[in-house]
C-alpha cells in the first residue's frame, strides 16, 4: 500500500475542486445559450455535459501521471488529447445510461441493440457539442490541459549520464 502524504493529500484535493470548477463550467458555458439549443434532443445531451466534463477532469488528471517525466508542452499535449478523449466517451456513456432510464421501453436490450444504441448515442453527443463552434468551449478545454500540466501530477525528469 502506497504512503499517505501531504502531497498526495493536496493533490487529491486539487482534483477534486479542478473536476468540480470543469463540470460546473462546461454547464454553466451551454446552459447559458438557451436561444441556440434548439431540438429536445440536443437539450439532453447538453444536460449531461457537466457530469462529463467532470468525470474527463478526473480521468485527465489521474492519466496524467504517464506524462508525469515529459517536459510541459508534452504534458499540455497529454492532457488535452486524454480530456477530449474523455469527456467524448463519458459523455456517450451518460446519455446512454440517460436513455434507458428515462424510456426503458425504447432500448432494445439485446447485446447488438445496446452496441449500437451506444454508439449513436456517442455520436449524437460529440455532433451536439461540436456542431455550433463555442470558442469559449474549446478554451475551456485547452485551459483544463494546461492547468493539468501545471499543477497536476509531476516527477522530476531522470537524467542518464
């Protein structure tokens, strides 16, 4: 079992709040657009990009420790490949989950209808977000990567003589 430590400790509290700041602002950022979003469809995606935008905070920040040795603009590039990676596939997932709990009589339940049921929906999800570009949104994301790097996991370069 590894050591509790007081680096650890902050850390994990830096995650936590880094998740929470992401999640509250990719909501607040489409939540705040009420004019643009115009199908019901698109609206229940947009729901759930808080959620993910929070949970890809996590998943970013915990990744991040393979990037850990690499100089900055790596860990930035690290970082920001894994949030979009992400926050695409929580947010797929969430709306799936979301689907069948809401219309559970629409789900075909079989393992090939839930294949494609969660493909579609991963698609409905990305084509809802990137469809009408929000350079606020991709700042968001950038910023999230740099902070990423900035204050997230780091160890000292190995240096081989």
């Amino acid at each position: 079992m590894e050591k509790v430590t007081f680096a650890k400790v902050v850390g994990f509290v830096l995650a936590i709040l880094f998740a929470l700041a992401i999640g509250v602002s990719m909501w607040a950022l489409l939540g705040g657009e009420p004019g643009s979003i115009a199908s019901e469809k698109t609206r229940e995606s947009l729901r759930i990009v808080g959620f993910a935008g929070a949970l890809a905070a996590l998943a970013t920040w915990w990744v991040q420790g393979f990037a850990a040795k690499r100089g900055f603009v790596v860990r930035v590039l690290f970082a920001l490949f894994v949030f979009v990676v992400a926050l695409c596939s929580f947010g797929g997932l969430l709306k799936v989950l979301y689907v069948m709990y809401t219309y559970p009589n629409k789900v075909d339940w079989s393992f090939l209808g839930l294949y494609w049921a969660s493909q579609e929906n991963l698609i409905n999800f990305v084509i809802d977000i990137v469809l009408t570009p929000r350079s606020a949104y991709a700042a968001l994301i950038l910023a999230a990567s740099i902070y990423v790097a900035l204050f997230g996991p780091r160890e000292p370069k190995a240096v081989e003589i």
